[in-house]
C-alpha cells in the first residue's frame, strides 16, 4: 500500500476496513488477494530444511517423477507415496481438483506444483503447495497420521466487503449444501455449488468443496465442519474466500472460478423471516457469551465505520479540485 490512492476508492475503504477487521477480529494464517499458487512453506510443527546436494533432495526428485503421473491415472485422481529410507524418507501426497477431466492436466498441474514448491520455498523438507487444478504435499514427517484439518490450513480472504448479514447467511447455506455434496460422493469426495442472491453486483455465490478421496464419509464431514465453521470468525462480509489443507478445502467466489454447470444448484437465497424468537437451547453462560461476542465484534466494526465515515467527509471536502493541489490525500 505504498502508493497514493485516489481519496474516493471505494476499494480503498474496503481494504482498510478489511486490513483493521482482520486485526481486530482474529488469528488468520494468510490473507491476501493474490493468485495461486498458494504455498505454506515448513508447516508446524517445524521439519527443518534439507542441504543443496543431499539424500533428501535426491528423494524429491524420485518422487517428481512419479507421483504426478501416478496422480492423473488414479480414478480418484490422488496419489500418495513415500521414497527412501529414515532420515531421509520423503512422504509425498498429490490431488487434483475432482473435475479435471483431462489426465494430461493433472500430471501437468502436480509436476509444476513440484517445481513451484521448490521457488517457494527453497531447501524446506515441508511443503504444501495449492494451485487452482491441484494440490501437492512432501515431507519428511508422515503427516498422513495427521488430522490436523485446522491447523495447516492456507486462508484465502478477498479483501472486498460487503458487509450484509443475508450474504454471509447465503454462503454458509451454499457451502453447505457444497459440503454435503463432496461427502456423499465417494469416489471423489468432490463438490461444486451456485446460488443466487439478489444482489445487482453479486448476482450468483459459487462454491467447491473437496475432501482427500481416501477419506471416510464422517472424516470428511468433520473435516469440512471444522474449516466451514470458520466462516463467522474470518470471512464475514467477504465476497471470496477459502481455506485449503491436507485433508480438505472449501472455497465460494461471487464468480464462476470452476468450469462446467456446477453440481448443487440452490435457488436464490431468501433470507428466514426473523418473526420467530430463536429457540433458547442453551443456558444464560451461552446467551452471555454470545452477547459479548457480538459486542466484541459491533464495538470495533462501528470505530472501523466511524473511522472511514470521517476518512471519507475529508476527502470529500478536499476533493475541491483547487485544494487538491495542497492537500492530496494518500493512504499508505
Ligand atoms: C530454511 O530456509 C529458508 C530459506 O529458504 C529460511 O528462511 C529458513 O529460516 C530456513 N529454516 C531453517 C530451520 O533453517
Ligand atoms: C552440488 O553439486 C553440483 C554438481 O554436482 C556442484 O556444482 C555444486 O557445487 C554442489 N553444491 C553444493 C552446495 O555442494
Ligand atoms: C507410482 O506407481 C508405481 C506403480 O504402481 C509405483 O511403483 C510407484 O512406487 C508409485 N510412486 C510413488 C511415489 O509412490
Ligand atoms: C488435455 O489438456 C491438454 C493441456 O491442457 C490439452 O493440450 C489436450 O488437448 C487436452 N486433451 C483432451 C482430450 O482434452
Ligand atoms: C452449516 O452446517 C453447520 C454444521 O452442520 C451448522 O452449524 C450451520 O448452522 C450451517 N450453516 C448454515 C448457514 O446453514
């Protein structure tokens, strides 16, 4: 953010109100815009880092040189594998996303994720590696006794907000049926969703969700539960967003970011009519609770709207073409 921006960015408002809320409001792994590949390089617990011309980068390499292939011709389109000997074992795992038709693309997409592990993240032993058609892990550990579905995990937050309870009521509803659908599917554990909302500006919410096609049903559920329920905490408000780990992903968009008619068509989101009092299952702890959660959330998004109503009244005051001159107005 080293450039000036123009004063009446509403982009710009975005990203502060997006940059303070994410401050105020919660541990992220990773938040940005950018494009794949998404990378986590040395997940916890710390593996360590190999040396230039070592056993263990000789293992990479034999496991480049088939995991990929061995990927694409797996119905699943996964592959896992594990090359030479304790200290210098290499565990590997590789998984396309479950509508790649075309084998040549998943082999493809796992060798350059390969590759890409390597520029980013130069001599790590452990790597996670996320691109749009596949994902790829290695390491020295044998993570695949792991079930860890929260903890390495990359997070993918559009930085633009929107700000409306009902949206974020769509996505979770989407995302849900997204889920359900992955899970039930048992050869690919794969799901694609769309929604409308009646919004002129986001007209259709998408969502994929994909469990490891090794996984049970329930494993997958749990999984898919544990990071989809970290939508209220870290993507609220947000147009976009996932979170992609070793055992499973979601992500939504308000565009199509998958090809093909998607898998789950939910009509376009009704909010619930808020006339019925919420049913009181929990005790008056609960009821506290979530009361102060709501506080500890208002409390900060007002100082944050406050903060970017009194940003934009100066700007706009400034605006004045002969005051711009003296008093430009840049965001850094
Ligand atoms: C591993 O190498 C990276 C640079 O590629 C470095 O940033 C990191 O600190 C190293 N980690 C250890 C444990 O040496
Ligand atoms: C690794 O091996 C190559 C070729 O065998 C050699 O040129 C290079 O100096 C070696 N690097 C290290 C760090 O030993
Ligand atoms: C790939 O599949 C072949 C044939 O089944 C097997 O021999 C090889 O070990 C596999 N590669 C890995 C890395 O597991
Ligand atoms: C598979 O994908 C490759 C590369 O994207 C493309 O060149 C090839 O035509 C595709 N094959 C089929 C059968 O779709
Ligand atoms: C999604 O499912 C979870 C767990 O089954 C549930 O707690 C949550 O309320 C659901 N969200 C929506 C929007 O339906």
């Amino acid at each position: 953010m080293a450039k000036p921006h123009r004063c009446f960015s509403p982009h710009l408002a975005g990203v502060a109100a997006t940059f303070l809320i994410s401050v105020l409001h919660g541990p992220l792994a990773a938040a940005d815009d950018e494009p794949p590949p998404w990378p986590i390089c040395g997940p916890y617990p710390p593996s360590g880092n190999y040396t230039q011309n070592s056993t263990y980068r000789a293992n990479i390499d034999l496991l480049s040189a088939t995991l990929p292939r061995n990927a694409s011709l797996s119905p699943a389109l996964y592959a896992t594998g594990d090359v030479g000997d304790v200290p210098d074992i290499v565990y590997g795992q590789a998984l396309c996303r479950g509508d790649v038709a075309n084998a040549s693309a998943c082999e493809a997409c796992v060798a350059a994720a390969f590759r890409g592990a390597r520029r980013a993240c130069p001599l790590y032993k452990d790597v996670i590696i996320f691109y749009d058609l596949c994902q790829l892990r290695f390491s020295n550990r044998n993570f695949f006794l792991d079930d860890d579905y929260l903890v390495t995990t990359y997070t993918l937050l559009r930085s633009r907000v929107v700000g409306t309870p009902a949206f974020d009521a769509a996505v979770g509803l989407l995302l849900n049926a997204t889920a359900d659908h992955a899970v039930e599917d048992s050869s690919r554990r794969f799901g694609t969703g769309e929604e409308g909302f009646d919004d002129r500006r986001n007209p259709k919410i998408y969502a994929l969700a994909q469990c490891a096609p090794e996984k049970t049903a329930d494993v997958c559920r749990s999984c898919l539960n544990v990071i989809i329920g970290q939508l209220p905490n870290s993507f609220r408000g947000r147009t976009g967003g996932g979170m992609f780990g070793v055992w499973c992903n979601f992500r939504y968009e308000v565009y199509p970011f998958f090809p093909g008619r998607p898998l789950v068509q939910l009509p376009r989101f009704v909010e619930r009519p808020p006339a019925s009092a919420p049913p009181v299952t929990g005790g008056e702890e609960k009821k506290r609770n979530s009361a102060g959660k709501v506080l500890a959330i208002l409390m900060p998004t007002i100082a944050v709207i406050l903060a970017i109503a009194v940003v934009y009244f100066f700007c706009w005051r400034k605006r004045r073409p002969e005051e711009d001159a003296y008093l430009p107005c840049k965001a850094s």
